[in-house]
C-alpha cells in the first residue's frame, strides 16, 4: 500500500468541515429538545424552575430552536477551517516522517 505523503488541502477541508456540521446537528438537536423538555416540565410543574434556571415555556425555547440551523453552521465552519490548517501542517510535516500508511482492511 502506497503511503500517503500530501493531502489536498480544499477536500480535505470540506470533509472535516462535513464531519463538524453533522456533530453540530447534533449538538443543536439534543440543546434544542432538552431545553424543550427541561422548559416544558417547569412549566407543567413537575420541575423546579429554581433548580434549572429558567421560566418555563418562553420566547427563549423557541430561540433556542435556532441552534438546529445554528450549531451546525457554526460547527462546520470551524471544522473547514480546522481542515485547512490540519491539512497544511500534514504537508509540511509528513516529509520528514514519511506520511501515513492506510491499513482500513485485513488481508486475512
């Protein structure tokens, strides 16, 4: 197996940047929903509002909804960016260790 000793820097950058949007999505749907139900017991009674922190059901819950197009914008922007310098310093640097050899499979 060939050793890979350059990577491409834009490609490599929007898979990072697609790999951080999709933890994003997650991110915004468990912050989302949490603080939905979080909000939603408070305001039915069954939690302290003290203990969480919040009024209730508010203008609030339904800005946080915003972090579903939020956290992933943000989330793959940063991981664009990440790529980009990961993928610079990989080529930079790979040259005096050789690069990598890929092993994703068994010759078994």
């Amino acid at each position: 197996m060939e050793r890979i000793k350059k990577l491409q820097i834009f490609p490599f950058a929007l898979f990072q940047g697609t790999l951080a949007g999709l933890i994003g999505v997650l991110c915004g749907i468990l912050y989302s929903f949490g603080g939905f139900l979080v909000d939603a017991g408070v305001s039915l009674g069954w939690l302290s509002g003290e203990f969480w922190d919040t009024p209730g059901l508010s203008y609030g819950t339904l800005l946080a909804f915003g972090a579903l197009i939020g956290m992933p914008l943000i989330f793959a922007a940063f991981g664009f960016a990440a790529g980009i310098v990961e993928a610079v310093i990989f080529n930079m640097i790979a040259k005096w260790f050789g690069g990598l050899k890929p092993n994703f499979y068994s010759t078994d």
